[in-house]
C-alpha cells in the first residue's frame, strides 16, 4: 500500500512539473478564447479545501476527498455532507487583485479560490488545447475538472498548462487556487515596499493550437552587421524535421524557406539592405510572419542594435541619453494592479509628456501591453527580476524560482526592440552567496539573450570613508554592463543641501544609470522648500540632484523614483502618506506636482 501510495505521489509530481514546459509563442497575436470575466471565489484562511484536517494535501491523495475544492463537488443527496458550493458564492472579476475589488480583502493575505466554467469545442480534433495566464500572484495551483494541471511560482509572468487530454465539450470547470502569502524564500520575500496584490490579475486565455506548432521565436539585427537579420525559430509537436518555414517582411519584399533540422529548429540568416532600424525617433516596427504547413503567426517586430562603448549607451551605433522615469505596474484608472492596454497608454503617455525616451518598469515584469505600446510609442524600457532586497541567497530553490520568473520574461519579450536592459536585482547586499546568485541569473541570461545589457539596482557608498565623495563598491559592477545605483541623497541621507556637497569617484569605464533619486510630497501640500512633503522640498531636491548628478562624468541616464504615489504598506504617515509612497511626481489622482515640470525642463533641454 505505503510503496503504491508513494509510486502514485510521484507520478503526480512529475506530471504537474512537466505540465508547464511548452512555450508558445506570440500570444499576443494569436487567436484566443477568453475567459476573462466573473469568477466565483471562495476565501480560504485556512486552506480547508486544499489540507484535510490532518494538514495533508488532498491532491496527494488517490483519489482526492470530496471536500478538495477542486473537486467542485456537489452534495449528492439532502444527507450527503459538502461543507462549500463555488455556485452559491459571490464572484470576482478576472482579471483584477482582490484587494481592490472586495474591500474585505483588502489586507488579505492568503489563498482565494476561483472557479470558472465553460464550455469548449475544437476547431479541428487533432488541435491541442492549452489554458494561458498572463499572470497570478504568486502561489497558484490550477486544476481543470478536478485534475491538477499545474503549479506557478511568482506574480509577474506569464504560465500555461496543456489541457489537451482533461478538456470536455461541455462543462468544463477550472479551478485555481491563489495564495499571496509573503515567505521569506520566495522571489520577492517578505518585506517591499508595493502593495502585495494578490488574485488572477492578468488575462486567461484559451489558446487552441495544430498539433505541430511554432513554439518559439527570436528574431533580431546581427550585433555585428545591421543589415543581416538572424535569430531561430523551433516547433513543438510531433512533425517537427524536415519542415518547411518560410519568413516573411513584406514591407521588405523579403520571403525566405528554411528547412528545420532534427531539433525542430531552424537558424535565421536574411540580408536586408533596406531596413530602417527602430530608434526613439522613428519607432519602426515590420510585419514578420512566420509559417509553416500546420502554423503560422505574424509579430510586428523592430530592428535595433543596442550596445555600450565605454561610458557610453549606442542605439544603433549612436550615443544615447536615457531620460528616464520609474513605474509601478498600478492602474491611474483603476487604482489596483494594473493591467490593461488603457492603463499602459495612460503611464507610457504620462512619461512621454515628462520628455522620456526611458522607463525602468520597476520591480518585476509589468504586463504585456506595457512592452507593446513602448515598441509603437518609442520608448526604452528597463524589465527587472523581483529579487528585491534580502532574499534567501543560499537557498537552491529560491534560485532556481528567479532563475524560472527571469526566464519567463525573457521568452515573452525578446522580440520587443523597445526592451534594452534586462535588470538581475534591486537594492541587494553584497554578500558572497548574493554575489554568486546575481552572477549565476546574469549568465543565465546573456546565454539567453546575448543581444541586450544586464544591469541592476545597486546602492552607492563613501569612496575611502569620506561621506562626500560617492562610489560604487560591489563586485557585480564588474558583471553588469550598465552600472546603475539608487540614491536618496537629500530624503534617507541628509537634507537637500547635502547634494551641494557630493562629488562622486566611480573607477568603472561604463555607462551609469542613476536607477532611483526623488523625495515624497503630498500633492497640493506647498511651503519652505525645506520642508519635507511640500511639493517645494520635492522641486528643491529635483533642482539640486540634477545639478549633482551631472557631475558624473558617466552619466548615461536616470530613472527618478517615481511616476505616479503608489500603494504601500510600508507607507503609514497619517494625512500625507496613508498607504501610499508619495515620491510619485503625479499624485494617485493624477494631479501633477510641481517637480513633474523641473524634470520636464530638464529633459526637453537634453539632447
Ligand atoms: C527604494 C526601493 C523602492 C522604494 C524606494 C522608497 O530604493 O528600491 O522600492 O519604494 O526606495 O523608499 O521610496
């Protein structure tokens, strides 16, 4: 019985694990069915529907008990006992944070349960089916018809499971179970200062596919010739050699056959004389549409080069000033988790009237549309890995977690040209176990992606113990490309004169990002410009860092610390803060402050 029980467990555990491995690519543009919209939910403290009372998880179970709520079972007679009903619940909206939507749970922290049926018919029956989320934070097991799919760790990227075997014509019911809990070895850990937004809070989709399909794609220019495109492409399903693929950019009357090789894959290698490289000014994006016998996806994809030359950042072999601008991933229109096309264009459009050609979206992936809309609108962005803070640097899993999210945001933008900086950290302690795991993700990642620069947001330091001369002192400078450090200097160090004061002595010939500066105010709170959270003490210390700032000889950019006042729990100030972190140059209302305009200056005086 114990070596069945256990054969068992371990079978279920493998198919989970294996369950989330396909990629597919392009979802953005492929046909879909949504199953965005009401959900029922249960709230579940004590994960009753997922433990017995014994605390052990009924999926580990043969056959799971009835009281597992995935098993969305239904009292078969007045005298049968089931203890919950998704039908009689109330429902939620998906995709959304629960926090905002059900003022019960705004402080939840916790798992919720989401049922959601549907019905489901193939277009072709040899077609397999898979049941898309862009994103769920940050604990989330999925079950469709009482069988569990899968397992997701992490709240910003995107996951599917093959449903292909499981799925029904008819009333189907999946099942997901969402768990926000905060834990010291998760990736972020416990302690941020965002709001830690918990539910389904990007789109679900039902992505239906042939059963041989293009799984993956990475097209971009040569690094070293710019008029050569290269990259590759690989098929998932079982007739994947010998296949034929074409690639096609009409704009470019380019139409080129490749053949795949025993992996499924092909390399790509076209010349293109006449391509007009993407760039801030001219954000350029072509049609390319790949094809094969039983697939086929179009993408609109720019073509950039971006590199560093010593201190400098090149965009197609040309010096680049990033004016930038940080952004939380918070909706101006809903004012929870964001997540739509409305509410991207309104932050995008808001940096843009800021004189921006940069964002560091900040502190982990921001949805889809983000990434989207900064092709179109011209704009560089900053993609950065949750690793914020003190994390468990020693803890394999915890690794393999970062490693997993990173990869995750990877596949899903490698082919967006506005994308140029993938960010391994933020604010993290230079220790050995943390410089080893931020070195071990920064290979991991230029073996996934040589094209683009790595950075992070490290913290600078006295040069030889003079407090007034700044410096970076960390071993992951020498990984990085881009050299990037948030400083607080005239808010957590010192008043605003202090900047007067700083000079700066970084001994490293590359670019530097100034990643974070800014100072809170309370939007329409106005007096001394030395009086902390007066919009004045903001526009002082705007008006004086920018002048400190521009004595780094390698000043290749910056990203102020922050948009728009964002939600934290960390943020209880009565009267001016209230929950939320009030450096934003917008207010959550949308009012804008008076340093929104010196930085505006700035930057439209800045080539
Ligand atoms: C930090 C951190 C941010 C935080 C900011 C602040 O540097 O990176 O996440 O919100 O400072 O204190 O306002």
């Amino acid at each position: 019985m114990k070596i069945k029980g256990i054969v068992f467990f371990f079978l279920i555990t493998l198919s989970i694990s294996h369950a989330q491995s396909v990629s597919i690519s392009n979802i953005y543009n492929r046909e879909y069915t949504s199953l965005n919209g009401q959900w029922n939910y249960i709230v579940d403290p004590y994960e009753n529907g997922f433990y017995n009372y014994r605390y052990e998880p009924f999926e580990n179970q043969e056959i799971p008990e009835r009281s597992a709520f995935f098993t969305n079972s239904k009292p078969t007679s007045k005298s049968d006992l089931i203890e919950y009903d998704f039908d009689k619940m109330d429902s939620i909206t998906v995709p959304s944070d629960w926090n905002t939507q059900k003022e019960k749970l705004y402080y939840y922290e916790g798992s919720v349960w989401y049922k959601k049926s549907f019905d489901y018919t193939k277009k072709e029956h040899s077609n397999r089916v898979f049941i898309y989320f862009e994103a769920s934070n940050y604990k989330t097991d999925v079950y469709l018809n009482g069988k569990k799919i899968g397992q997701h760790l992490g709240g910003f990227t995107p996951f599917n499971f093959e449903v292909t075997h499981l799925l029904k014509e008819k009333e189907n019911f999946l099942i997901t179970k969402v768990d926000n809990k905060r834990e010291k070895d998760a990736v972020p850990t416990l302690n941020t200062d965002w709001w830690n937004y918990g539910g389904i809070t990007r789109d679900v989709k039902i992505i239906e596919t042939s059963e041989t399909f293009i799984s993956d794609y990475f097209i971009h220019l040569d690094k070293e010739n710019s008029k050569k495109i290269t990259g590759y492409l690989s098929l998932n399903g079982t007739h994947i050699i010998d296949q034929e693929v074409t690639v096609e950019i009409p704009a470019l009357k380019i139409k080129k056959r490749f053949k795949t090789d025993a992996n499924g894959k092909i390399n790509i290698d076209i010349s293109a004389s006449k391509i007009k490289l993407w760039s801030t000014k001219n954000p350029q994006v072509y049609k390319v549409i790949f094809t094969t016998a039983t697939d086929t996806t179009t993408d609109e994809i720019g073509f950039r080069t971006i590199a560093t030359k010593g201190a400098d950042i090149l965009l197609n072999g040309k010096k680049i000033f990033l004016k930038g601008i940080s952004i939380h991933e918070e909706s101006p229109i809903t004012g929870g988790r964001g997540n739509s096309l409305a509410d991207s264009k309104q932050l995008l459009e808001w940096a843009q009237e800021l004189g921006c050609n940069y964002v560091r979206l900040a502190h982990y992936p921001h949805n889809e549309h983000m990434l989207r809309l900064a092709d179109k609108m011209g704009i560089l962005v900053w993609e950065e890995n949750p690793v914020y803070w003190t994390i468990s640097w020693d803890n394999e899993s915890t690794y393999d977690n970062a490693k997993n999210q990173l990869s995750e945001v990877i596949q899903r933008d490698k082919n967006r040209a506005s994308v140029i900086i993938w960010s391994m950290a933020n604010e993290t302690p230079t220790t050995d176990a943390r410089n080893t795991f931020l070195t071990r993700l920064a290979k991991y990642t230029k073996e996934q992606d040589p094209t683009r620069l790595i950075s992070a947001a490290l913290e600078q330091s006295n040069y030889e113990g003079n407090p007034l001369v700044r410096t970076i002192h960390d071993p992951f400078a020498e990984v990085v490309d881009i050299l990037s450090f948030n400083q607080y200097i005239g808010w957590y160090d010192g008043t605003i004169e202090k900047c007067q004061t700083i000079s700066w002595n970084i001994q490293y010939n590359k670019p530097v990002l100034i990643s974070e500066f800014g100072a809170g105010a309370k939007f329409g709170l106005h007096g001394p410009k030395e009086e902390r959270w007066n919009e004045e003490y903001q526009e002082y210390l705007y008006e004086e860092t920018l002048k400190m700032i521009d004595k780094i000889d390698q000043l290749s950019g910056f990203s102020p610390w922050i948009l728009v006042d964002f939600r934290s729990p960390r943020r209880l100030l009565p009267e001016i803060q209230d929950e939320y972190n009030r450096k934003g140059l917008i207010s959550e209302k949308g009012e804008k402050k008076k340093a929104f305009y010196t930085l505006q200056k700035y930057y439209n005086n800045k080539n």
